[in-house]
C-alpha cells in the first residue's frame, strides 16, 4: 500500500511539528506532501530536506520572498497567502489535511480542502467557533470526514464510533483547570503572563495556554463539540480533571459512562486522525498501570473561571454570539500578554464585548467576518478603560 500524503497547515506551530513526529513514525504510511506556515519560513528548511517536501506555502508575502532569496529550498515551489495556503491543502495527491493554522488565516483553505473531498483534520478551534454551520455544512456535501485533533474531541470521536445516535445522553469534556487551577481568588489580579504560561500538563502554544487558564478554551470547545457532534450545548458537560489523563467521556442513555484515557501527549490524537480508521503504536510515552493513577474529577467554579460561562452563553445564544466571544477573548489575551489588562480584566473584556455587539444569524462568510472585525473593533476600544 503506498503512503497516505498529508498536507500541513501550520507546520512550524506546536500541532505540526508533533504532526512531522508521527509522519516520522511511520513512514511506510504517511508521506509529507506540502507543508505551510505564516512567516517562519526558517523552521521549514529541516522538515522539507527530510521529507523531500516539494511545495510550500507562507501566508506572509514578505516571508515568502525571503525564503525564495534564501536559496535555501531548492526546486521547491513556494506559494504565498491565502491562495498558497489553499493550494497546498488542494494537492492533488493529498489525502489528509492538517488544518493548524491559528486564526481564521486556516478558514478558506481548509473549506477548500473539504470541497476538494481531502480528509480533514480539524485542530483549529476558531473555524468551528467562528463558521461552524458551513464547516460542517461543506464536509456533509463533500461526504468527507471531518476528523478532530483537539484531544478532547478526539477521544469523543473515538468513543461514538459504531454507537447509534440514540445510544447518547451527553458528552462530558475534561479540563486541566490551567495554570491557576489551586491560586487563591485573590491573587488572580497580580498574576503574571510567565505565570499563565505554566501549564501542567500540556505544551502548548502561549494563547492556548493562557486560554487553559481562564478555561475560555473549555468554553471553545463546547461550541465545537456542539457542531462536530450536533448536540446542544445544553446537553454538553466540562469537569475539571487535573491529570488530563481521561481527555472525554460520553454518558450513554442508560446512565454509564464511557471514557478514553492516554498520557497527555497530542501525538495520540494527531496519530488517530492521520491513520483513521487503523490504530498502530503511537510514538508516546504510554500510561504506566504499575504506578498509582490519580483521575480526579469536580465541577469547574463558575467564579475561577468566568469565562467559561461566558462562552456556554454565548454557544446557547448562537448565531455570531461565539465569533464574537471568540474575537473578543484573543483582543482580551493579547492585551494581557502586552501587560495592559491583568488577568482578570480577560473575561470582563469578553463580557463587555458580548454586550456592546449585537448578535445574529449569519447569512454567509461574510456575515461572520464581519462580526469578527465588529466584535474585534469594540473590544479595542473597551480595553483601555480596563487597563491595569
């Protein structure tokens, strides 16, 4: 059987490079057709050398044009933008792509990819937040699999597999709690970026971690379950469990629970969408059953983490409400990360933001870009009158 080629959108962030592991892992299996990045073209040269890559892609022009000056790529087609990034996830080879772009930068392609009928394996938050109706809408017209890489949705994907619909009360996400899971409530004010970004247990990027930390990436999650499952967000539960061993579980109608388990390693997950439907040896470390295991579960505080709430509101409210809240926390985050908002000032940006911009039903792309600009717009003037 020839290897499976994959393309990767977002190859030099934290879900491409474990992506590049796996591929390495299995070689007889998976080949790296195209790679694409937004500008560091430099941390392409190693993994197209390797992998004998021969298109890439650079949403940035300038970053683009310095790679082609570099004559480090040679013989290799460099593409630039939007368009490149398409391109890439269109080859014709290509059977599965990795959408890991942050931000919408990841949107057309990726709808592209789904037309084009490639496999897709979703890892962006934003796309199913922000445009979720015509994500999914786009894979049911395709009739391709839209495949989860979130860990969380990963392993809900894995459990409903050869379950009837019937079968399923409710989905139950796990959440690490962040790095503040044990702070006092008082000290959340004076907290630090370096602070925020000591996660436990994951080695992520700097947004998704301090979203872990305000749990406003829970919050994403359950507008993506909502459309990968087509559930209510109403029928869509979050515990806080600190070992994030058990990465999801779905309640079945007759009140048992079924979870899946793995060390908190994102090679599990990346591994499962590439080789779908096969299951092989994953290049991660596996649990060891010989030592004790701790898999503590309990409800999140609503006043720790107000920003999960504000997210289920926004889910149940639908429409634009989640490009809103979506838009708003990454101005909040940004903000905070510039030392102009403390760590508290995040989720009042947020709800600030959900206040001051009406949402509605989106007719089109359009409609929801637009209340991203909007939302993004009136988050940038609310800040400064939160600034520290």
């Amino acid at each position: 059987m020839e290897p499976r080629p994959i393309a990767i959108l977002g190859a030099t962030g934290s879900i491409g490079t474990t992506t590049l592991a796996v591929a390495r892992a299995h070689p007889t299996l998976l080949r790296v057709a195209g790679l694409a990045a937004r500008s560091r073209w430099e941390e392409l040269v190693g993994p197209v050398q390797e992998f004998r890559v021969r298109t890439i892609a650079l949403a940035d022009p300038a970053a683009a044009a310095a790679a082609r000056a570099s004559g480090a790529f040679p013989g290799v087609r460099i593409l630039e933008g939007t368009d490149g990034l398409t391109e890439v996830a269109c080859l014709p080879e290509v059977h599965t792509v990795v959408s890991a772009v942050v931000g919408t930068a990841g949107l057309a392609p990726t709808l592209a990819a789904l037309r084009a009928r490639k496999h897709v394996a979703l890892a962006s938050k934003e796309l199913l937040v922000l445009a979720g109706k015509f994500v999914t809408a786009a894979a049911q017209a395709a009739g391709t699999p839209l495949l989860p890489v979130d860990s969380e949705h990963n392993a809900i994907h894995q459990l409903l597999r050869g379950k009837e619909r019937a079968e399923i009360a409710r989905l139950v996400l796990t959440a690490s709690g962040g790095a503040f899971r044990d702070t006092p409530l008082a000290e959340l004010a004076n907290v630090t970026v370096a602070q925020a970004l000591r996660h436990p247990n994951w080695n992520m990027g700097p947004k998704v971690t301090i979203d872990s930390a305000t749990m406003a990436n829970k919050g994403l999650e359950v507008i993506e379950a909502r459309w990968l499952f087509d559930l209510p967000e109403s029928r869509i539960d979050v515990v806080v469990h600190p070992q994030s061993i058990i990465h999801s579980l779905v309640t079945l109608t007759d009140g048992s629970l079924q979870a899946q388990l793995s060390p908190p390693d994102m090679a599990y997950p990346i591994q499962d969408c590439l080789l779908f439907p096969r299951r092989l040896p994953c290049p991660a470390p596996r649990l060891d059953l010989s030592a004790p295991l701790g898999l503590a579960m309990s409800p999140p505080d609503p006043a720790r983490y107000p920003c999960l709430g504000l997210a289920r509101a926004a889910a149940a409210a639908g429409g634009t409400a989640p490009a809103i809240f979506n838009a708003a926390n990454e101005v909040a985050v940004e903000a905070f990360v510039a030392g102009r908002l403390a760590f508290p000032g995040i989720a009042e940006l947020v709800a600030r933001t959900l206040s001051a911009v009406a949402a509605r039903e989106p007719g089109s792309l359009e409609d929801v870009l637009a209340a991203d600009a909007d939302a993004r717009s009136a988050a940038s003037r609310l800040a400064p009158g939160l600034a520290r």
